[in-house]
C-alpha cells in the first residue's frame, strides 16, 4: 500500500510515520497492540491470476490456459459476465481441502461436478463464482473487484512497514507487550475487507471473529489506524461499531491522520467518517489522542 507498491496510496509513507510517532512517544500509555494484515495468495479470487477470459486472444498466451488472458487490474467481474461467459476461473486451480465448509456457506450440492483430477473437492468454480458473485451483489456492498497482486504472503508487500515495525518492537521491547496479529485474506474462495470477518464466509476461520471482537469490547479506548480508510479500515472499524456496546462506542477513536484512502474511492472514505462520526465513534488526529 505504500508508494512503490503494487496498490500504493501516496500518502502511506506520511500516515505510518504518524501512527510511529503515537507509539514511540506513548508507548507507556499504550496496553496492547493487535496489528491487522492483508495476507493474500497468488491465485485468490481478487486477483487477476485466478480468472481467464471466455474467448481465446491470439495476443496472450500462457502455459496454463493457452490463448485465454488474465483481467486487468480493477476489472469488475459481475455475476451476468459469469453467465454470458466473458470470465471464468482457470481450469487448472487447485482448491485445498478445507477451504469451503457447507456447514457455514451453505449447501455445495448445486455447486459440484464429476471428479477433476486438479480439485478433489469436485467444486465447480464457475458455478461457484456465479453463486459468489451474486451474494456480493445482493449484499448491496460490493461486486467483485480484481486488484493488482498485493500483499502476497512471503513477499516484501506483505511485511509491515519498516517504520512501523520498530515502534512496535521498541513498544514490546519496553512495556513487556506482544504484538497480536490477526491474518486475513489467505482463503482464495472469498474476500476479507474487514479483518473480524469475510464478505461472504466460506469455513469458520472467515467466519466472524467473536473472540477478538469481545476482547476488544474491553477497552478503556480502542485507537484505529492503517491502510486503506477506503476499504480494509472501514468494514474492520463498521464490523467493530456493529457487535460494539451501543453505549460505548466512544471509546473507539479513528485516527483520521494515520490511514487514507485508495486513489479513486476517497469519497467511500469520506463518507465512512461521516457514518463513523453519525454514530459516535471519535474522530481525531494522532497529536490530539494523549493532549
């Protein structure tokens, strides 16, 4: 997310010197740290690699799916281009056991087909698009967007960023604290906007996250920052206010100078504040928190 990165925002680098400065300065004031990371894999359903064009393209040709080229990034993929055939996902991917569970996304019956040999699970991913899809669509949230590869798990964009990552390591260096980090993104069937649960769940590590929410709920005061305030910021903090104390919710402070948005979707993120602030979450900047 930061400049130079495959989905920068260029304002990243100035927003994490702040959130380091907060915690370099306050690091007495500061009783716990829970650090949230986007945590994707190559071929996961956001992504360009797990989708193929319908017709062939003399233009592109590759050694999985001859002929047949990958979306662009920030291609929107919606369920009647499933239908009519303009995307599918490749024929070769390969889905890990345990990676859906009919027991939390519903009966796969309608979803599976004959034996192949790449997928023991027998899922039939365009079906299953097709059904993904339109959840999405009917949530009235979002349609499948394909972002450029980022935070790929292993790769430097996965990593937190350097300044950050020293203040945190002074902050449990001094105080005695742990950093707790919370995952999200790796399941390649569904995607994970907010880090508490998945846009559509598919087994029960993306289902909603109870357990990290009632810890949270404990807080004298809960600080929120980082990237994007367009998307990952927003539905962790929406999904928190939703499950959080009606009476309490100022006791979560969004920190309007250490996150930004996603170039192109500012206006989401302004109204994300907005909506924040309707509903009497704080909004300050990270001068004004300990003053």
């Amino acid at each position: 997310f930061h400049p130079g990165g495959s989905l920068a925002i260029p304002t990243a680098n100035e927003d994490s010197h702040r959130v380091a400065t907060l915690i370099k300065t306050h690091q007495s004031k500061i009783k716990r740290v829970v650090a949230t990371m986007d945590s994707h894999l190559k071929l996961h359903i956001a992504n360009p690699g797990f989708w193929v064009s319908g017709e062939e393209d003399e233009n592109h040709t590759n050694d999985c799916n001859k002929k047949r080229r990958h979306p662009d990034p920030f291609t929107v993929i919606t369920s009647q281009d499933i239908a009519n055939g303009k995307w599918k996902p490749r024929d070769n991917l390969y889905i890990p056991p345990g990676t859906i569970d009919s027991n939390i996304f519903g009966s796969l019956e309608s979803l599976t087909k004959d034996h192949h040999p790449s997928n023991p699970r027998y899922l039939d991913l365009t079906k299953y698009a097709m059904e993904y899809t339109k959840r999405l669509e009917d949530s009235g949230k979002f349609q499948l967007v394909v972002w450029p590869e980022h935070c790929l798990v292993g790769s430097v964009g996965f990593s937190m960023v350097d300044e950050v990552m020293e203040a945190l390591q002074e902050w449990s260096e001094t105080t005695g604290g742990s950093i707790e980090w919370v995952l999200k993104g790796q399941n390649l069937l569904t995607e994970s906007y907010s880090a508490l649960e998945a846009e559509v769940p598919v087994n029960q590590a993306t289902s909603l996250n109870k357990s990290v929410i009632a810890s949270l709920t404990t807080s004298d005061r809960l600080l929120i920052c980082g990237q994007a305030m367009s998307h990952c910021v927003h539905y962790t903090t929406a999904n928190l206010v939703h499950h959080w104390p009606k009476d309490k919710l100022s006791n979560i402070t969004l920190l309007t100078d250490c996150a930004s948005s996603v170039p192109g979707f500012e206006a989401a993120g302004d109204k994300f504040q907005d909506d924040m602030a309707k509903a009497g979450v704080l909004l300050k900047k990270s001068t004004e928190v300990f003053s």
